[in-house]
C-alpha cells in the first residue's frame, strides 16, 4: 500500500510517517499543495492523508483538483479545522473521511485501516446492516435508531466487521485489523471484544446481527438472513 502524507509542520509529520512506515506501508511525503499533487499525478496511490491548511495550493484546493481529475484514491483530511461548516465542505468536496488535529496516532492508524480495506468506489462514510447504523466520520454508532456507547477499539472491530457485511471474518484477520503486525495482544482478545460489542448492541432486546461460525470466524449480517 502506498500513501501520501500532506504536511507541512514537521514535528507533526515525523512521528505520522514514522508510524506508518512501521505497519508497512510505503509512504511519500509533501509539505505543500504544488508538492501534494505532483505525487497524486505521478504515483498510483491507495491514500492521501491531507492537511487543509498547507502552504500555496490548500488542501481543499488539492481535494478539488483530485476528484477533477477523476481520480478515485482516498482522501483522509486531516486537519485543526473543527467546526461543522469545514467537515461538510471537505467530504462535499470528495474527503473520504475527516480528522480533527490534536489526534492520537493510534486513530490515525486505526482510520488509514479502515480507509485502505475500502474498494474506491465505495465513498460513502455511512454504512448500515440491517437496524445497525454507523456513520464513519463522526464515528456513530446506531441500533434500532438508539445510539451507542462504543470504546475506540469496539468501534475500530465493528467498523471493520460493517465494512465487509455478510462476509465471514476470521479471527486473525480481526486481530490484525486491530493490532496490525506488531502487537503482542492475546489471539483470544477478539473474542472478548465481540462480546462487549454484542452486550451493547443487544442492550434492550435488540436482534443479534454479529455472529460467530464456529471454526471459522465472525460474520455481520441483519437478522433475517442466515
């Protein structure tokens, strides 16, 4: 996987690249717009994660141009600009996903993730199965049109079960998805978590929707299909 880190602050944009680098992924750098979109025009890229607020072209101006261009790769916009107004007029100009500086690096990683599983033309930050709803940008989670509590990791494990519906997950692959290829966490963490996440999700009599298939793995499905 190749990605694109937009940043024009390096005290910032060391320890990002770093941390991606250490999951194993091949990652370029640029600290302006002209910088950005030379390597978005020259590189086949899975992700660009984008700072707004960059010298010469702005980020949002880099956004515009991309999707201009037809060009499909992802966009993580990545930014101190918090309030509602700026989230919308990123992900209407084509971000695929929205988040607000300060932020933890586990976050970070945890969203490029979850960014990277994503076929391109899959753009919507809404996904739903069955009465479960989540909205990936401001990371709200639904049953039954009843919100829920979710840890980071609870939400990091369920998004990922809801970016593949109806599709068996192994426990491996779900481990991986939460640790990447450098945690010592336990093989059986995973199915402590799935039994935190059925708890909420089935607070109140709410139906069952993630499944275990025994010798296999986890399956997300809504409740009338097998």
């Amino acid at each position: 996987m190749r990605i694109l880190v937009v940043e024009d602050y390096g005290p910032l944009r060391g320890p990002v690249v770093t941390a991606l680098r250490e999951e194993g992924w091949t990652v370029d750098v640029a600290g302006d717009g002209e910088g950005a979109l030379r390597v978005i025009e020259e590189q086949a890229l899975d992700l660009v994660i984008l700072d707004l607020m960059i010298p010469g072209i702005d980020g949002l101006n880099v956004l515009q141009r991309t999707r201009a261009d037809g060009n499909l790769v992802h966009v993580l916009v990545v930014t101190a600009r918090d309030s509602v107004e700026d989230r919308v007029r990123a992900l209407d100009a084509g971000a695929d996903d929205y988040l607000v500086k300060p932020f933890a690096i586990e976050e970070l990683i945890a969203r490029t993730r979850a960014l990277l599983r994503r076929k391109f033309q899959v753009k919507s930050p809404v996904l739903q199965v069955g009465p479960l709803f989540v909205s990936t940008t401001e990371r709200l989670v639904k049953m039954n049109d009843q919100a829920i509590d979710l840890t980071a990791r609870e939400y990091a494990l369920l998004e990922y079960f809801a970016y593949r519906p109806n599709e068996v997950v192994t426990r491996a692959e779900a481990h991986l998805s939460l640790y990447g290829g450098n945690s010592s966490a336990s093989s059986n963490v995973v199915d402590v978590y799935v039994g935190y996440l059925r708890k909420k999700l089935e607070a109140g009599g709410a139906p069952r929707v993630l499944h275990t298939r025994r010798g296999q793995g986890y399956i997300l499905t809504a409740p009338n299909q097998p």
